[in-house]
C-alpha cells in the first residue's frame, strides 16, 4: 500500500475552502494565489482517493466525504499550532498564551472580570478573547483555535470535556409596562399570542427557547434577532417575550427597563460549562487557568 503524503499546506488550503466558500476566498485568507490552492485541493484529494468539495454556482461546498474529514484536518493543523506555542514556550522565546472563546451571554457577564483577575495574578500569560454563539465556540475548540470555552450547554462529543460551574439562571422577560407584571406568575401557554424572540441559529440561546416551546407543543409567532442587546430592546418595545439568562438581562431588569414574568411552568436552571478540549496534552496555562476559574477570585 502506497505511503499517503499530506501536507500542511494542503490541510491549510482545504481549510480555507471550509471557511470561506471558494477557492477565491481562500486564496485571500492565505495570501496566496488561486491556482496553488487549488493545486494543493487536487493534490488532496489524490492522496485520499476521493473528491472533497463539489461545484455550486461560483462556490464549492464539501461532499459527504469532505464533511467527514474536516474534524480530522482541524485537529491535525490546530495541534500543530498548539505543539509549535509549547516549543517555543519551552525555549523561553515567546510569552504563554491563553485563548479563549465565549458565548455572547458569557462574555458581556462574568467572563471579563474573571480574565482581569487572571491576568492581574499571572500577568506573564497573555490571553486573548473570542466571542460568538454557541456552534461558533464548540468549532474554535474543536478546531484548537481556542484553548478553552466558556458556554451554557453541554454537547455530546467525546472530543471535549465539559465541566459544569455556576448555575445559569433562565428569566421571561417582557416590557416594563406589560400588564401581565400585576400578577407575574404565569403559565407559559398564556403567553402563546405573544411573538418569542430568538437569537440567531447556532445560539445556546436560541435553542433554549426552541426547546421550551416545542416540550410544550406551542407554536407562537417568533422573531429572529443578532444579539441580546437587539432581543432586549426589541422587548422593552413591547414587540414580545423571551427566554435569557439572568446575567444578560440583571441591569435591566434592575433598573426597570425590563419586566419579568415567572413561569409556573419555566425552564429548569442550566449551569454554565467550561469546555476544553479532549485532544492532546493539556499546556501549563490553560491547566493554570482552568484550576483559577474552579476557585476564582471573583463569583461566577
């Protein structure tokens, strides 16, 4: 059986294609021309003997066995960084590093102050912060850009590990002057003529309240929107209800630019999860931090 030769630069190349659609933003991303990304997709899918991507109008999207290979050459160029930063962090010639990814509701509530007080005891490491939805945090971890996670749901994959921290609290919020805060215990089927707000897909958010609706069997009108700053306005302006995390709405709530509704029938309280990945050896600083964030200065 011939030895299979892949490269890193056709990891990279085929990557890039995943991220970006095409050969042409490929080819941007890497700085590199057109033609040797697609040379090194040919070369590919020659050593893999199948066809990776197909054509789509100007585009490219990933075959059955594309999609099968993409976690496979994330982990290969992802633990390739991650071995490169613990040379050089071995050789003394560059800073540690620790990245970190968070879910929006994260990283606007208690994500910051804990990095503040990471950094304010361990100033020689130097973090970094990403912040998106819950799909985008699973695929920076999974894929090794990110060395930990900070979400509010834990996903069935044997390739992270999940380690559950504070409770996350989930309220109904509504408008300051709905009339229903008279008497704010409710049953969540008094609220079927209320639109729901939705966070976009991907969105632990989003799923949350897609969920609670569906074990119920409702079917109310809903609105997507980009943010919980978008979702909250949108409720002040009495244009619906929602499910979120207490944390993302506690100013609000607080100063009486929000109003909650408690749901006889609510959601049960989920707790906030520190995800890691189960790949590979785990560096000193991210077994420092994930120790700090068990025991942290600061509440959760």
């Amino acid at each position: 059986m011939r030895e299979v030769a892949i490269t890193i630069t056709q990891l990279s190349a085929f990557l890039a294609v995943v991220r970006g659609g095409s050969v042409t933003a490929a080819a941007e991303e890497l700085v590199v021309t057109q033609p040797s990304v697609s040379a090194a997709i040919s070369a590919l899918n020659r050593e893999l003997g199948c066809t990776l991507f197909e054509r789509v109008g100007r585009g490219v999207r990933l075959t059955a066995a594309g999609e099968a290979f993409v976690p496979y050459a994330a982990d290969v160029v992802g633990l390739l960084d991650q071995g490169r930063q613990r040379a050089r962090e071995a050789a003394r010639v560059c800073r540690q590093r620790l990245r970190i990814a968070a879910v929006t509701t994260a990283a606007e509530s208690f994500v910051p102050p804990l990095l503040r007080a990471f950094v304010e005891r361990h100033p020689d490491i130097e973090v970094t912060l990403d912040v998106g939805n819950q799909s985008e945090v699973l695929s920076r971890i999974l894929g090794h850009s990110s060395d930990m996670g900070f979400a509010g749901r834990s996903p069935a994959d044997d390739r992270l590990v999940a380690e559950p921290l504070s409770e996350n609290e989930i309220v109904c919020i509504t408008a300051p002057d709905d009339v229903r805060l008279a008497d704010p215990a409710v049953m969540s089927r008094d609220l079927v003529d209320r639109a729901w707000l939705l966070r976009e897909p991907g969105s632990g958010t989003r799923a949350l309240n897609e969920k609670f609706l569906a074990d119920r069997r409702l079917t109310p009108t809903t609105l997507t929107l980009g943010s919980n700053g978008a979702i909250k306005k949108a409720v002040r302006a009495g244009l619906g209800v929602s499910l979120v995390s207490r944390v993302a709405a506690a100013d609000e709530l607080a100063a009486g630019l929000l109003g909650e509704l408690r749901l006889i029938d609510g959601p049960a309280t989920w707790p906030w999860f520190m995800l890691r990945s189960a790949v590979g050896e785990e560096r000193a600083s991210v077994a420092l931090f994930a120790d700090f964030v068990r025991a942290p200065v600061l509440p959760l």
